[in-house]
C-alpha cells in the first residue's frame, strides 16, 4: 500500500463520501455530576458524526474561507482527509483551528493521519499560526490519537467553539 497525499481542491469536497467510517466507541470522557471520568457508551457510529452532509458544508467553508485541505490517497480512492481553517484566533498567541480530520476504518493505525496531521501543521507554520485548536470528540480512540501526537488541553478556550459541542475536549498542539 503507497499513500499519496495532495491538497484537494473545492470542486473535489463531495469525495469525502468515499471514506468508509465505521466505528465501535466503548468509552467517552464525559462530565458526571460536575467531575470528568470515563463512561461505557458502548455505541457503533457508521458514519461521520453528526452525518456526512455537516461535515461536506464544514468542508466548503474551509476551502471558501482559504483554507487547506489535505487528501490521503490509496491508489485513486480518498481514504483519509485534513482541513484547517486560514482565520487565526486567540489572545496569547495565534490559533489554527484543525477542523477536520477522518479516516476510513481499515486505514487507521497505520500512520496515515499522523503524516495528515503533520503536514497540515507545516503549513499553519506557514502561515504563521502558534498552535492548532482542536474540538476533539471525547471517544477514548480518539483522544489516545491526539495524545499520542503531543496535543493537551487547550491554555485558552474558544467559547463559541466549545458552545458547539460540550462533550468535545479543547485541545491545542504547539506547531
């Protein structure tokens, strides 16, 4: 298996229907009687969550707005996808929100979203971002994937980002 990896384009956004999700989440981080711990959920989600057509629009904001989309490919089928949004947010130093990040099922655990996630970072670098923003689900696969690469929790949060999704933890990465 050789991965190509190339920016994609607005008028390719629609391909990321052709990432196969499926997954198994035992446990979240969740908020219990004002204490974070972890809860049995025990759910399967079989798509994006929250559904393929948010995260399409999500992804048409990104490109609209100038942002970056970086595309993981496995022959010519998309099997992964990145996005970062271009406005900078933040007090203390300059954000780079990374708004998206999915790969299809059999391709995890192989490296592929840690190189998406790498390379997205060299380019908020570019454009003079301090740190990634990250709205990361609270599923225990999830989070271990951002610890894993160096993420912690957020030194300043964006309220209109947490008042999105209040189970979703506030992340950052220093670039």
């Amino acid at each position: 298996m050789e991965i190509i990896y190339r920016q994609l384009n607005e008028s390719e956004a629609t391909r990321i229907r052709e990432l196969r999700i499926s997954n198994f989440i035992k446990r979240a981080w969740r908020k219990v009687n004002g204490t974070m711990k972890w809860v049995e959920i025990n759910w399967k989600d079989n798509d994006f969550p929250d559904g393929y057509e948010n995260h399409l629009e999500a992804l048409k904001t990104t490109f609209r707005q100038g942002g970056y989309v970086l595309g993981a490919f496995d022959g010519e089928l998309l099997v992964g996808f990145c996005s970062i949004n271009r406005e900078m947010f933040g007090h203390k130093c300059k954000y780079v929100l990374l708004d998206q990040i999915f790969l299809s099922t059999a391709y995890q655990r192989k490296g592929i979203g840690k190189t998406l996630f790498n390379m997205c970072a060299i380019k908020a670098r570019e454009w003079g971002g301090d740190k990634f923003y990250i709205c990361a689900g609270s599923a225990a696969e999830t989070l271990a994937f951002y610890n894993a690469l160096g993420c912690e929790d957020a030194k300043e949060i964006n309220n209109a980002l947490f008042s999105e999704d209040e189970n979703d933890l506030q992340l950052e990465y220093v670039l």
